[in-house]
C-alpha cells in the first residue's frame, strides 16, 4: 500500500511484488503486516497507512484516517505485527 491518505487499500501482499508476478493477496483475517513503529503489549487498537513509510501500517493517530485492520499484539517498528485484517467486499 502507500503513504497516501487518499489511497484505498484492497489487501495486504505476503511478501514484495514484482510487476510480471502473480501472488496472493490477503483480505481479511489474521495477517502478519509490516509496521513503522513499536507498540507496547497493550497497544491494541485500529491500524492506518504509515504516514512514513511506504507499505507499512501504524496505530491510527488522526481520526479519518483509511482503516485497514486491528493490531492484534505488541511489535517491534520495522518488523511485522499480527493484525486483524478487514479489508475488502
């Protein structure tokens, strides 16, 4: 996904796409997301686009911003975190 605000997200890619390859592109459930920064254990709470960097997601910090799921766990910034997806139809 990206930086961007007005951008929609229509799923989560397991690892980095090439334009000639087909992958498989999550939805909904439990999915392991890249995140720009460290939560603490208690940091559940609705996941956004990163405002920093591109195909991370972060805690949402403005109201508005594009819901792309629920940290499910602490994490580690620049690692990947448990997060209930709900993206899509």
């Amino acid at each position: 996904y990206h930086t961007q605000s007005d951008v929609n997200v229509f799923g989560v890619a397991p690892v980095a796409v090439a334009d000639d390859e087909y992958f498989w592109m999550q939805t909904k459930g439990i999915a392991s997301v890249l995140v720009d920064t460290t939560t603490a254990v208690a940091a559940q709470g609705n996941m956004t686009l990163s405002d920093s960097t591109a195909g991370a997601a972060q805690l949402q910090d403005v109201v508005g911003e594009h819901y792309i799921g629920r940290l499910l766990g602490a994490c580690v910034g620049g690692a990947h975190g448990a997060v209930w997806l709900d993206l899509g139809w």
